[in-house]
C-alpha cells in the first residue's frame, strides 16, 4: 500500500468542471527500491518472468532479485500476472505463491516444483440433448412454479438517450452480446424429469 514513488505538485491539474484531469498529470516511472547493481536473468524461464514483471508494473525492465510488491504491484496485478504466467509458461501458478515469492528469482524457484498449469477450460462440442439445470435453476424453477410469475428477480432500467437512434445498429450490437454470452440465448423446458436447459443459436436469439 506504499507508493512506488513521488511527485510533488505546485497544484493538480483541473477540468473545466473542476475535476482532477487525470490525462494531464504527468507519469512518474517508479525507481527499482532494491539496492546495488541489478543481477541479470540466468535462465529463459527467468527472463521470461522478468519481462512479465516489466509489462504489468509499466517500468523499463526488471532484475531477478527485484520485489514485485515493492515495485508497485498489488494484488489486482498479481491476479494478472498469475494468469499470464499460466498462459506463456503453462506452469501452474496462484496469487499466494506469488505473495511468498515476490521476486523473479524466488518465483521461478517455486515454479519448478508448482506443475504444469490446469487447462483451459472450454465448451463441451457436441452438446448433450438434455442440459440439466444448475442448483440455482431448479431453485428458481420451483419459486415459479409454486409462487407464479412474479418481478422479484427481474431487474429494471431506465436510459435516457440522446440523437437520432438507429434501430439497426442497437439489435446488431444487442445481437452481439447475446452470441457471447449463452446465458442470454438459454431458455428453460419441463420434462418428466424436471427442468433442463435448451441454449438457442445466435441466429434464434436475435432480437426482433
């Protein structure tokens, strides 16, 4: 929670709101706060490590015996970090490894002996016929079939907008979000066995 560094101001740039302008204060590259010369990468994998430590603080570059916290790093950029390591090192790596060895050198230590990382995980193709529906469906399933239909979990907003308003652009732009996102295309049936999931294409999920 230490800054990384200093600067000192005659006054904070201002907004014609007079808000504080972000984009006109001026960047401040953080020094290294180890000491002495710094020791150079001795292995591919600590270089590696050493480049990631560097792209995620901002700062020119990193030596090995550098302290990721003390650099800048906080816990949003270690959870960033872990996730790159898993993906260019395919080693498996968490936040609290990271947290017990804050430098290159004692991370790559400690990622010899982690394994290689979880894989990735991804859709089952070709589908199943019947999709069962989650705790949480069957819950809410239930509510609905012993309650009737009600708003409890519908959640409301209201936009205000502005300008001439393309009809075709909005349904274009809510169709995309619904081709990401299949809890939007999911739609729920009832069988002998209870609820179960159907996930609609993007093509029947377009919005009319």
């Amino acid at each position: 929670m230490v800054p990384g560094a200093f600067l000192m101001l005659d006054a904070l740039p201002l907004t014609g709101n007079g808000k504080v302008d972000r984009r006109a204060l001026p960047r401040v590259e953080a020094a290294p706060v180890t000491g002495g010369p710094r020791r150079l990468p001795r292995t591919p994998q600590e270089d590696i490590l050493c480049g990631l430590f560097a792209e995620l603080l901002g700062v020119p570059r990193v030596g090995v015996d550098d302290d990721f916290f003390e650099l800048g790093g906080h816990s949003l950029l270690a959870t960033r970090l872990t996730g790159r390591i898993r993906s260019v090192l395919g080693t498996e790596a968490s936040v609290r490894l990271l947290f017990e060895n804050p430098t290159v050198a004692a991370l790559a230590r400690a990622l010899d002996a982690s394994g290689t990382a979880r894989p990735a995980l991804e859709p089952v193709r070709p589908r199943p016929g019947r999709v069962p529906a989650s705790f949480a469906q069957r819950r809410l399933w239930f509510l609905h079939r012993f309650e009737g239909p009600s708003p409890t979990y519908n959640i409301p907003f209201a936009m205000r907008l502005t300008g001439r308003l393309d009809p075709a652009a909005l349904r274009a732009a809510l169709a995309d979000v619904a081709e990401r996102h299949e809890a939007l295309r999911t739609v729920f049936a009832e069988d002998a066995e209870g609820p179960y999931q159907i996930v609609r294409d993007g093509a029947g999920a377009r919005p009319n």
